[in-house]
C-alpha cells in the first residue's frame, strides 16, 4: 500500500454492530414480551454458567453513554438489531409504545451524533408466544413478521434508510432447530427443519416487501447471512478456483435419517441465497434432499426473490481447499499450532479477500461485511487498561484483505466490527468477549480497549493507517 494510501472510498461505511437480546436487557420492562432466549436462558444448564441476557450490558437504559462512546470511536454507521417481542409482546397485534419510544429515541441520538442506523429487524429473539403457535415451522410465521415489519417501517423509516431482515439464518435454524444449543433448544429432523427454512425465506421476501410499500424515505435492503467461505489452496491454479467455488455454493451435506442431526447439513451458502437472489433452490440441494423437502407453492418462490439492494456477509473464518482428482473440493488441513481465537475460531485474513469477491462474482450485488471480529482474553490490566493487540492485529490483517477485494474491483460498501462492546454470547454467556468496548458487567463500567482507539484512527484515515499496523 502507497504511503498515506486511503484504500476505502469516501462513502465507505465505518461501522460496529450488536444484537438487541445481547445487549438490551431490561428483559421484562416496560411491556417487552418474552422471546425464546428468555425462555431457554431461565432454563437451568442451558447456559455456560447459568447466565442469562436480563441485563446483558444494560443498554436499554445506557444507550446516551453507548452512543457518546460510538461518536467517541467516529463510527460512521452502527448496526443494531430491533427486538420484535419489545415492539410487538404477543409477536402480532397490540402495539407496545414503550417499546417504540426506546428505538425512536436511539435513532434520532444517533442521526444527531453524525451515525447512520443500519437496522436489523430479526437478531433471533422470536417472540416466545408466537413459538407456542409453532413458531417458524408454522406457515403463517411469514404473515407475521410481515406485520411487525409494517409497524417497525411505520415508526421508523422516516429516518432509517438501511435495513437488513434476517441474520444468519443458518444458525438460528441449524443451532436452535436441529442441534438445539440455542433457542429455541431444539432438535428436529431435516424435514422440519427445511420445512422453517422455507418459512424463514418466505417472511425475509415478505419483509422486503413491506419495507419497499411502506418505507417513507427509499430504503437501501440487504439481509446478513453467515458467510460459509472456501479459499483456493493455489491462487494460481484455477482448478483451486473452480474448488473453492463449489465448495461455497455446490455443496450439500449427505441427508441423515429423520432424527436431530450436525447442523452443517445447513451450514451453506446457495440453498438460502439462491432462492433469495435468483428465485430458485439450488438444482443439487433439491436432489440430494428430495425426500425432505417441504411443499413450495407456486407463488412461493416470487415472494422470496425481492429484490435486494445489497448483500450482507458475516465473515469470521474459511477454509483452504484443492481441486481433487476428481475436480471435486479436498480441505487442506491447516497447520499444526495454527492461529486461532478464544473461541477456537482460525485465524484466516484471507477469507476477507475471498469470500466478499466470491460472493460479489455468484450474487452481482454490492457487499457490505456485515459482522466480523474475535474474542479474545481480555481484562483489565495493572495499568487500568485493557490491551488487546491480538484484536488489532486480526483486525488489520483481515481489513488489509479487503482493501485488496476493493482494489480488485468487488464493491464492497461497509464493515461493521462485532462486536461494538462486549456482551452475552449465547450459548457461551459471557465467557466470550468480541468488544472494542471492555464491559465489568457486575457494575456496567464501560471501558474503550486500545483496538478502540486503534479502529478510531483507521476510521479517521478511511484506511491508511492500516500502513502502520
């Protein structure tokens, strides 16, 4: 890179991200509606610790600081998921005003901070009532995420202008439907679980929908899915290419019998985003999953293809592949010690290279890096700090990996670090810290790490200071 290079345009996003059941708490207040995280999390040994996200980082009632912080870090753009259950307790009909108010007020704070809200409407806290009425497996969960879709555009998209749907699908239907380590802890065969699927597409078209009808200023829509990335082993060889290719989009896990099975037989690419880009399954998924399939109606699939503005990718690793003998994908093993993160994650920086340009080749939408980040051990020091430079140093490694895709031609128009602060992982609790922001959750401290003050200066010189890193 040229000294003093600014790799990414002008109107590049700068951003970070959260997800409201990991941040919010206030769990119960002000006529919020539980949702199926509140019901598994208050489910004994279902959570690392026993730790539940009732007060998470209790950004429902610390958001002025959490955005002064934000402004503080000059983010351009944050991405924060509304919680359904809190606008809507019962999932449809009554209206809870309260819970409006909060999001109106975060909204206009940001837009007066100099922050574009980026809105994701689903971050899988389903509304635990509509889970009684058989929650995604019941056809009519598209009608209803339609409505709070509706209510949400009527609220708020005289000032939000980018939306996403859904996040990643794959894993809260592969990890909450078929493996059961997230909510709604269950473990249902492949049949039931496509059978969702489908119903989870066809409420991510319904939704669309309704936010080009309903949006009062023109709406700029994506989704984010979670990004399953194959690398070529030779970036010289285009067999490697042709590898990788299918290994990201022809690739289907062998049907296993109608009993809970390992949620990779999700973990792909094409089968959600094929119907969602293309209107259509991917021609290999329907043969090899033939005797599972739901019952697509004949209007199903123009619902589900809406037309997508961008396309957002959660990227956090990938893995190296060969042309095999056969010209079918071989994994590459990785290293012995190779690097990885707290969370046993590997280190890869090139799936940030890879995987935006792949996708942007298969998809011919604009990308938006929608989650990526580490957890790593992170305290505070003797010195009253927190120190990570193992975050700064994956950060740099990955973003010096996407200046390269946008130096190579794909159009890339965001990133959004996960996470803005630290906060509850799910199934982890809060053994995992993805931060730029320390939080002492026994008093709420909130403590900007030095990867804080490092992504400021990258924001502040769009790039540049990559160069140094």
């Amino acid at each position: 890179m040229k000294k003093n290079a600014t790799p990414f345009p002008h109107s590049f996003a700068w951003g970070a991200a959260t997800a409201a059941y990991q941040i919010e708490g206030a769990w119960n207040e002000d006529g919020k509606g539980p949702s199926v995280w509140d019901m598994m999390c208050h489910q004994p040994g279902r959570i690392w610790n026993g730790h539940t996200g009732d007060v998470a980082c209790d950004h429902y009632h610390r958001w002025r600081e959490d955005i002064a912080l934000m402004k503080e870090l000059g983010l351009t753009a944050y991405r924060f998921s509304i919680s359904w259950p809190r606008v809507l307790p019962e999932g449809v009909g009554r209206i809870n005003d309260a819970g409006l108010e909060f999001y109106n007020r975060l909204v206009d704070a940001l837009l007066e901070a100099g922050i574009e809200p980026w809105a994701t409407l689903f971050h899988w806290d389903f509304p635990l009532a509509l889970y009684r009425r058989g929650g995604w497996l019941n056809r009519d969960s598209a009608d209803w995420f339609a409505e709070y879709a509706r209510v949400v555009a009527d609220a708020l998209s005289d000032r939000i202008t980018h939306w996403m749907t859904l996040n990643e699908p794959q894993v809260f239907l592969g990890h909450g439907h078929q493996i059961g380590v997230h909510a709604p802890g269950l473990r249902l065969g492949l049949d039931d679980v496509l059978l969702a699927t489908h119903h989870v597409l066809l409420a991510h078209g319904r939704a669309v929908a309704v936010l080009r009808e309903h949006a009062r200023q023109t709406p700029f829509i994506g989704w984010a899915p979670a990004g399953s990335i194959a690398t070529p082993a030779d970036p010289s060889n285009p067999r490697d290419w042709d590898a990788a290719r299918t290994a990201m989009f022809d690739q289907f896990a062998d049907p296993p019998a109608r009993t809970p099975s390992d949620s990779h037989s999700l973990w792909n690419n094409s089968y959600f985003s094929d119907p969602v880009v293309f209107g259509h399954y991917p021609e290999a998924a329907l043969k090899k999953w033939s005797a599972y399939l739901p019952e697509i109606r004949p209007n199903d699939l123009k619902i589900i293809h809406a037309p997508l503005d961008f396309y957002g990718v959660n990227i956090y690793n990938s893995v190296a592949v060969r042309s095999g003998e056969d010209g079918r994908p071989v994994e590459v093993g990785r290293g012995l010690g190779y690097p990885q993160t707290l969370f046993h994650w590997p280190v890869t920086p090139e799936s940030l290279y890879y995987g935006p340009r792949l996708m942007a080749e298969r998809y011919r939408l604009p990308i938006v890096v929608t989650e990526n980040g580490l957890s790593s051990m992170d305290w505070i020091a003797r010195d009253g700090r927190v120190h990570d430079p193992g975050r700064i140093d994956f950060t740099a490694r990955y973003l010096s990996e996407l200046a390269r895709a946008l130096a190579d031609g794909v159009d890339v128009r965001g990133y959004f670090h996960w996470s803005l602060m630290d906060n509850f992982e799910w199934a982890e609790g809060f053994k995992q810290r993805f931060g730029l922001i320390f939080v002492d959750y026994p008093t709420q401290r909130r403590m900007p790490k030095d990867s804080f003050h490092w992504y400021a200066e990258l924001i502040r010189t769009r790039g540049a200071s990559l160069e140094t890193t």
